[in-house]
C-alpha cells in the first residue's frame, strides 16, 4: 500500500520543491530538446513512447505543454514527464472543488499528460521520482499561475491505482481521468514548512 498523500507530498514533493533539478546517477532532469535521443526511447507501452517521439518536442514549440526529461549526458532518456495547463469541462467538475457549486466557466487545470520511464530502467524508482519532481513542478507554478486542481490521465489500470493510491480521485463520469484538488497540495505543503 502506499504513502497516503499527506506523507507522499510531505516526504517526497516538498523536498523536490525546495530543489532546482532531480538527479540521478549521471542524469540531469532538463528540458526536452532536439538533442536527445527519443526514437530509442522505449517505455513498454506504444503510446508513450510515440508522444515523446514524435509529439512531445512539436508541442513545446506550440507552447501547448513543456516536457522535462531525465538523460545523461550522451541524450539517452531514461524517464520524462509532460505538464500543460488546461481547463476541465464544466460537465466534468466535481462540484466538491467549488464548495457545492459547478463553475459557469471551465476551471484551470495542471495536467500531468505523459509520464514515461525506459524500460531499461524500471524498477528503480525513477516514475515515482519523476512523478514527485512533476508535482513540485506545479507548486512552483501555482504561485505564478492559479489552477484548481492536478488531473492525470492514466493509460492503464495500474496508472488508476498508483495514483489513487497517492491521494487522487477520479473525475465523475470519467474512467481513467484522476485529479487532485490544488487546494490539497497546497494545504499539505503549508502544514510541511
């Protein structure tokens, strides 16, 4: 069972957001660029691997979401993660968010869109490491541009349980979209410093 999500931001975001970058032996996190080595890139799963391929550097140029990735020094990836603000459909929005009342306007929104770790090295800790890093991330947004919750959408049922089990809940009428309620986060981050 893991971490309930008050000790998984208290133990694991809440350093990370005190920090610059993540590391790993002869790893560096850094922005996505041309430079790095993405067609062997090979996480398992089709559609993640055909994103950061392909789709992930076309849309950072479009400014429609920023990918970070985790390579050594040679460009080999061996994990990344993609955020991009967005706005929840008004029909989807757990009135809970809003004290009991649905918004007239979609909400912003912090959405975790890929998160993908090599195969080569699964096993380690580097999805839940660069899941943590991701959620750091949008604490240090969340000072700079307001949203009201983290959404993710998971790929698998293994995605659904991982991140149930790390405080998110799933959006109504959805099957495998999940969110976290900003005001969480941030509550969780305020009892920590």
């Amino acid at each position: 069972m893991g971490l309930s999500v008050s000790d998984y931001v208290r133990s694991r975001v809440v350093p990370l957001a005190r920090q610059d970058i993540v590391e790993a032996p002869g790893s560096t996190l850094e922005l996505l660029d041309r430079r790095h080595r993405r067609k062997v890139f090979s996480s398992g799963d089709r559609r993640v691997d055909e994103w950061l391929e392909r789709r992930a550097l076309p849309a950072m140029r479009k400014n429609t979401s920023t990918t970070r990735v985790l390579a050594d020094e040679h460009g080999a990836i061996a994990g990344f993660y993609t955020l991009a603000n967005t706005a929840l459909d008004v029909s989807l929005v757990p009135a809970d968010l809003f004290h009991g009342e649905v918004p007239r306007h979609p909400p912003p929104t912090l959405t975790l869109a890929w998160l993908g770790v090599d195969s080569r090295f699964r096993g380690r800790g580097l999805g839940t490491q660069l899941f943590a890093r991701a959620l750091a991330d949008g604490l240090h947004a969340f000072d700079t541009v307001r949203f009201v919750a983290v959404v993710v959408n998971a790929l698998t049922e293994a995605n659904v349980a991982f991140y149930e089990s790390h405080g998110f809940r799933r959006v109504p009428g959805t099957t495998n979209k999940l969110f976290l309620p900003a005001s969480t986060l941030i509550a969780i981050v305020e009892e920590s410093t």
